[in-house]
C-alpha cells in the first residue's frame, strides 16, 4: 500500500468512522509532443504518470454523494437529485475543488442516461475521500487524475458499464462544465487509458487512441520533468489569444480546424494572412506533423531517435507561438547542453513545466546543471524529478 492509498483510507476513516468499500486511483499525465493541437483536432502523444489521485469509497444508505479531500478536510455534501439543478447553472454554490469530483458524478449520470443505461434506481448514495501525489498546477494534470479516480470509482459502484472514452469524457465535460475551465480531452483520455512504458497516440477528432510502447527504460532513458514553479498571470489569457488566432487562421482558409492542413499547405496560407496569424497556424500543423512523426520514428528507432522532434517543438512553441518564457527556455537549453537527447516545454506555456529525454546516467549532471544556471539566472529554484509511464485508472484494492 502506497502513502496515497493509507492517507486516502485515514481520510475516509475520519469522514465515516468505516473501512472504505473499496480504492480506486487515476494518475496525472505528462505531454510527450504535440501541444496546442488538442483543441485544433489534431494529434497528441501524452503518458500517465507514476504520480497518482487515491479515492476511498464507501456506499450510503441514503441518496447523497459526500467528497473530502487531504487538500480540504472539510466535507462537500449534495442529494445525487440535486446535481442536475447544481450544474452548470448554480456551480458557484459549491467550492472549487470539489466540482471536479460532483461534477464528474453529474456527468456520469448523464452519460448514463445518455447510452440508456437505466441507473437511476440503482444509484446509492456514495462518499468518497481523496488523496493524492500528483503535484497541482504543475502541468500534470491533478485535475485529470481525480476525475479519472472519480469516474472509474463511480462507474464500478454504480454499475454503469460505460467505457473508458466515456468516462474521459464525462471528466472532460466535468471540467468544462461544472468546474469552468475550457480545456480539451487530451488530459482525460492520458489518464483513462495509460500503461506501463506506453504513450497514448491520440487523434482528438475521432478520439481514437493508439497505444505506443515507449521503450524508455529498455533504451537507458529517463524523462526529466523540470517544474520552473512559474505561474505567469497572462497564461488564462494568452491561451484564449491563441485559440481564437488558430480560429482565425482555419477560417482564413476555410477548413473546419488547423488539423486540415498539411505542411505543404503552409505557403499558401502564408500569403493569406497577416504574420502573427500565420505563425500560430505554423506551430500547430508542424506540431501535427512532429506528433506523427515522433510515433513513427519511436517505433522504426526506438525512443532516443525522438530527440530532435522534442527539439524542435520547443523551438517552435518559443519562435512561433511564443508561449514559452525564460525560464522554460533556459530549463530546456541547459538540460541539452548537459547532454539531454531533447527537451521542450510542456502544457499550456506562459510558465509550468519542461520536460527532457535524458540518459539514466545522466539525470543527476541535468538536474545540477539546470539547478545551478536557475540560480546564476537569479530564478526560484525549479523542481527536479522523473516520472514513469504508468498505468491509467484502475481499481487498486
Ligand atoms: P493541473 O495542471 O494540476 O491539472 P488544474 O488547475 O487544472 O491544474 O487543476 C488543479 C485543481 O484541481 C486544484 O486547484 C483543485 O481544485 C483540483 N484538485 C486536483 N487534485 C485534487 C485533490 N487531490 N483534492 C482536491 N482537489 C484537487
Ligand atoms: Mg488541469
């Protein structure tokens, strides 16, 4: 048993005075290449993480649902008939944090509905206690994870039968709708459907999931990921700058979404728009076209083969998209002149986390070496550590 797991059972303890019924456990995800495509219908190569959500959980005799979390030990409690007036309309009543795990039961029960799963009699009442690893804010998606822990855990109690792309969605929709923040499904699906040494290959237009053994550890590799605990207050901004330039740009040259393009139609959609627009449009189909390209030289080369790609998707996030800040800049660059095979900033950009492909040997020159040009560079001192491609949401006792 995991600090996780007995945190989480400690927490139900005290809520309930009983042994949970059972544990469940998402994990968060990093983004291995393809950023900013989600949303562009594009594709994306994220993996699970060894960082995981816990949630203990127990039947009630009534009909409410109860969610308590190591981060907020007070109790957030609703009748399961209430959800439907709560959200979206009235999410303001409810604290923060504790929309993503009622809001991922919301939209549980709509999926259910939905594939004409009659549930509604057989929906106990249900209490759960959270906790979890996964850093928040660190573009590892907690937010993911304890919708995973939430929607696998609930799908199993309920009996609902819904598979694993429903439940990524009804997290999505969770996360969109009762909690407000307008983010893709990329996050969701890394974290329903994550394996061992396997990254997820996404199309996020037909949502069809591709899963690519990574070979990291068989190839001596480690994935760095650099936490610069920069949190820029344009991010919410800047992103919504960018998504309505990528709206732009598709429209400009009429297609549905970005994802329409190919590389080679690049100069021609140079000469119809202005040089922002263009530039924006420039990351997204590369990134598309890096993202295809990485998951066919990983499986003809193996993984160190990808170094380049992650080079120079960084290089257009910076360049192109300028989301990228000092910071990650300099993260990335020194991990590679200490011998990184390749590193980029990961996520939204404006702050947040890069990550870098290092020899296992290595990984302790890197991380002194980003440690040390932080310092020299006058910048808070950046969280260091490697992360595992794990298993997706699971039952775990
Ligand atoms: P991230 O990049 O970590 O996903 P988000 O802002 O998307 O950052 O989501 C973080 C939010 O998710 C937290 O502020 C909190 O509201 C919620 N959250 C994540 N994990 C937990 C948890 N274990 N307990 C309670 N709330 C959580
Ligand atoms: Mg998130």
């Amino acid at each position: 048993m995991t600090r996780t797991d007995a945190e989480a059972r400690a927490l139900f303890a005290r809520l309930t005075g009983q042994e949970p019924t059972g544990l469940w456990s998402a994990p968060g995800r990093v983004n291995l290449i393809g950023e900013h495509t989600d949303y562009n219908d594009g594709f994306v190569f994220p993996f699970a993480i060894d960082f995981r959500t816990v949630v203990a959980v127990g039947a009630r005799d009534d009909v409410r649902i109860r969610v308590v979390s190591t981060f907020d030990e007070v109790p957030v409690e609703v009748a399961l008939a209430d959800l439907d007036a709560l959200f979206p309309a009235r999410r303001d009543d409810i604290v923060e944090w504790a929309r993503y795990p009622l809001g991922v039961a919301w939209a549980l029960r709509a999926a259910a509905r939905d594939a004409g799963v009659d549930a509604s009699a057989s929906l106990t009442g249900i209490d759960l206690a959270f906790s979890s690893d996964v850093p928040v804010g660190a573009g590892l998606s907690s937010s993911a994870a304890i919708e995973g822990a939430t929607a696998a855990a609930l799908n199993d109690i309920w009996g609902l039968g819904l598979d694993r792309v429903t439940l990524a969605q009804a997290g999505r929709r969770a996360e969109n709708e009762a909690v407000g923040a307008p983010t893709g499904i990329m996050d969701q699906m890394a974290s329903m459907l994550g394996e061992s040494d396997a990254g997820i290959f996404l199309d996020c237009r037909s949502l069809e999931a591709d899963v690519v053994e990574l070979g990291f550890a068989a190839a001596g590799l480690e994935l760095l990921v650099m936490d610069t605990r920069v949190t820029h207050a344009h991010s919410t901004g800047g992103y919504r700058e960018r998504r309505e330039a990528c709206e732009r740009g598709a429209a400009i040259v009429d297609v549905p979404a970005l994802r329409d393009l190919s590389v080679d139609d690049l100069p021609r959609a140079q000469e119809l728009m202005d040089d922002v627009t263009f530039r924006r449009v420039r990351h997204v189909v590369t990134e598309d076209q890096r993202v295809l390209d990485a998951v066919r030289t990983l499986r003809a080369d193996g993984p160190r083969a990808i170094g380049p790609l992650l080079d120079a998707s960084h290089a257009s996030m910076r360049d192109d998209f300028e989301i990228s800040v000092p910071e990650l800049d300099l993260a990335v660059d020194t991990a590679r002149s200490a011998g990184a095979v390749g590193a980029r900033m990961t996520g939204g950009g404006f702050g947040g986390a890069a990550i870098a492909l290092v020899d296992r040997d290595l990984v302790p020159d890197v991380t002194a070496a980003v440690e040390a040009a932080f310092a020299e560079a006058g910048f808070a001192k950046p969280h260091v550590f490697t992360v595992h491609p794990s298993a997706g949401a699971r039952r775990d006792a």
